[in-house]
C-alpha cells in the first residue's frame, strides 16, 4: 500500500511538474512572443529614426571627421546641444555676420550678388579684399590729412608773407607819393622856369627881329644886284654849259635863324613859329650866320647841318638836329633856309621827270610823286609835266623853281632795219631825252632857276631816316 502509494505520489508530482513545465513553457512563448514583438517595434522605430537621420546626415557622412567634429563641438557646449541645435546656433550667427538674424539664404544671395560678390568667392576673402582698402584708404586719408594740414600750414606762411608784402607795397607806395608830389612840385618850379625862359626869349626874338630887321634890307639889297649881275653872266655865258642848263649862282633868302640852345645839345630854338606856317617833320638847312646861301654848285647848297621842326611854339619853334657837316660848329644866329618853304608867299615849283632819291639807281615815278610831295608839304605849289607831242612845256614866268629828275640818256639808233620792239623802245628813249633838253631849254629861255634832284634834296633838308 505504500508502494502503491508512493508511486501514486510519484506520478502526481511528474503530473505537476509536467503542468508547471507546459505552464513555464507557454509564459516563455508568450514572453518570447512579446519580446519578439517589442523587439520588431524598436527594430521598426531605429529604422524610422534612422530613416529621419538620414535626411540629415547619411551614414556614410556619420563616420566622417567632419560629422565627428560637429558632433563633439554640440557635446562640449557649455550648456550641451544636440547637432541640430548647435547647427541651428552657427547657423543664426553666420546669418547675424552676413545680414541679420532672421534673413533667409535666397535674401543674403541676392544682397551678395547686388555687392557684386561672385558666386563661389569666399565671403572672408572678400572681407580681407575690402578690409585691405579700407587699410589703404585709411593710410591715403591720413596722408592726405597731413597734406592738408601741411598746405594749411604754406596758406599761413603765404597769408603772412601777403601781409608782409602789402605792408611793404604800402609803404612804397606812400614813398612813391611823397616822391611824386617831390616831383609834381619840381615839375611846377621847372615849367615856371621854362615859362620864364619862354618869355624871356620871347622877348629875345623881338629885339632880334628889330635889329636885324635893317641888316635884313641891305642883305635883300646886295641879293637883287648880286642877282642881277648873274643874270647878265647867265646871258653872256648862255649855250656854253652843260646840259642841265646854265650855272646861275642863285641866290636863297633865309628863312630865319637859329636863336638859342636847349638844354639837351641837339634842340635848338628857331625864329619860326605857328604862326609862320612851320609844321612838325619840317627841315631846314643851317648856314653860318655872315654867308650868302646859294646853289650854284652841289657843295655850297649844303648847309653846315640840316635841323628837323619837332614842335611849333606860339612865338618860336623846337628843332632837332638830324645832321652835322665834320669840324663844323652849330651857333645861335646861324641862318636857316628851305627852298620851298617862304613865311610870306608860295613858291611855285615844275617837277620834270623820274627821280632816284635813295639811289638805288633806277629812277621811278613814285620818287617823283615823293618829290612833289616834300613841295606840297613845305607849302609849295606844283604843276605837272606837259604830253612830249604839246608845244607846251608846262613852264611860264609865274614859275618860280624848274626840279629836273635824273637826266636820261641818248640811245643809239639800232638802224632801220632793227625789229619793231627795238625801234620803239629807241623812239621811247628818244622822246624822254629830247623832252628833258626842251624843259632846260625852256627854262634858260624864262630864266628860271633849275634845281636837279641832289640840289632840291639839300636845300630842303632832305635826310634818310
């Protein structure tokens, strides 16, 4: 009965143990069910998260050294951030650095591309690029600030050498003053002075003019017999002569005299004035004071010196002296004479043929014109050449003065068989010749005087200036 009984008791507790086991057995699959279960989920989520990761870094960028140093810099924060955050952070002081905080990317683009920034040029090189010009233009500032203060600095000094130079431009200035009213009141005494002078010479002239005034008749008187006894040596000696006419020694009147000496050595005062018809440019040949003026040879009709009329006075006349004969003195009383020129009348002079007053050696026409035009200017009147084929000569007793130019030449006749050009150019040359021998001629006929160019030229004065 007690094996009976043990083997009953036996066969509970394998009944038991096989319960416990199938019990063990299936809260182990349920477990394992539920741990399989647990364990797919997680699998699920880590692909999820894994999945979410990726579109952040790829894993292949998880194991870079660059995702390594990002992800210890977020962890050695002092307050420790995730990725994300730490990207976000740098992300938001990059934008703070380029623009502000809250700009986009697109918006700091587009304000990179209106600075003119190229795409893909490093912002900090350009920042570099432009800090280095602020550099330059900083150090070009600061040169140019010296620059100022240095042309300030010259500015002063020439404001002050200009205030020193007006200052001395003043008192030159009142120096200059003081020596023009010196001047002025000099200038006064001297023109008094010369008023004075003036009046005084005035006065001077007309005692001369009284006590020449005789000496003035008897000379007129020894001219008109002195003049007529060379008319009856003219007549004796009439056809003997050359071809320019008789030498008749004819005797000039003076047109006045010399009264006194300027100052300067070369002025001279004359008898002459406004009222005598004395014009400026006037000239006049100076002739001592005890000799008879005359041109009955080239070397007498020259004066001792020839004077120039500078200025016209009411009572007198200032000359200049424009020539001197050699071992020659000037003096006060010396007579002065112009052909042309007479105080009281008019002269009436014919001027024949062509002149060569510089002697070039072509007389011309224009010498001419220039011959009549000195007579003009001393007062003198001029009549005109008759036409060769007139009987007319152009001369009458009413002509005081024959002015012959440069006597032309006989040609030789080139024969009658000579060409038409040749035998014109002969007749031409002819014809000028015949009519200057008839106007000499002429002239001897009416007995009036014949000045040739040299004899006109001195007794008026004539000088090359």
């Amino acid at each position: 009965m007690a094996r009976a009984r043990a083997s009953s008791s036996g066969a509970a507790g394998w009944a038991v143990a096989t319960v416990l086991l199938g019990f063990g057995f299936i809260l182990c699959l349920i477990l394992a069910i539920v741990f399989r279960a647990q364990v797919t989920r997680a699998q699920d989520e880590r692909e999820a998260v894994e999945d979410d990761a990726a579109e952040y870094v790829s894993v292949r960028n998880r194991s870079s050294a660059d995702f390594t140093k990002l992800r210890d810099a977020a962890r050695n924060q002092k307050s420790p951030q995730t990725l994300v955050e730490y990207l976000r952070d740098q992300n938001r002081r990059l934008k703070t650095h380029i623009s502000s905080h809250d700009a986009t990317m697109s918006g700091i683009a587009t304000e990179l591309k209106n600075l003119n920034l190229a795409e893909g040029v490093s912002l900090t090189a350009k920042v570099k690029q432009l800090t280095a010009e602020l550099d330059r233009a900083t150090e070009n500032a600061r040169k140019a600030k010296e620059d100022l203060e240095d042309a300030n600095a010259r500015a002063g000094a020439a404001v002050s050498e200009k205030q020193a130079l007006a200052s001395k431009f003043d008192d030159e200035l009142a120096e200059i003053r003081s020596r023009y009213e010196e001047l002025h009141d000099g200038f006064d005494s001297f023109k008094q002075a010369r008023e004075d002078e003036l009046t005084a010479l005035d006065d001077q002239l007309r005692q001369s003019r009284t006590d020449m005034g005789s000496e003035l008749k008897d000379l007129r008187s020894k001219i008109s017999e002195l003049e007529r006894e060379l008319t009856d040596i003219g007549d004796q000696t009439k056809g003997r002569d050359g071809p320019e006419g008789p030498k008749l020694t004819h005797v000039v009147d003076a047109d006045g005299y010399i009264v006194s000496f300027a100052r300067d050595s070369d002025l001279v005062y004359i008898n002459l004035s406004r009222e005598d018809r004395v014009q400026p440019g006037m000239t006049f040949e100076v002739f001592e004071a005890d000799r008879l003026i005359k041109f009955d040879d080239l070397e007498k009709s020259r004066g001792i010196a020839t004077i120039e009329v500078v200025k016209p006075l009411a009572n007198a006349s200032v000359a200049r002296i424009v020539r001197r004969s050699p071992r020659k003195v000037v003096a006060a009383e010396n007579q002065i004479a112009n052909i042309v020129y007479d105080p009281n009348a008019r002269f009436r002079f014919h001027v024949h043929g062509k002149f060569d007053i510089d002697g070039v050696g072509v007389p011309s026409t224009r010498d001419t014109v220039r011959i009549a035009g000195m007579i003009r200017r001393w007062g003198g009147d001029v009549t005109e050449t008759a036409a060769v084929e007139s009987d007319d000569s152009g001369l009458d007793y009413n002509t005081d003065y024959l002015v012959v130019g440069v006597e032309p030449d006989l040609p030789t006749d080139p024969g009658e068989d000579a060409p038409p050009t040749e035998r014109v150019i002969y007749e031409k040359k002819k014809n000028s010749y015949l009519e200057h021998q008839q106007m000499l001629a002429e002239a001897q006929k009416l007995h009036i005087p014949i000045l040739n160019q040299n004899r006109f030229l001195r007794l008026v004065g004539y000088y090359q200036r």
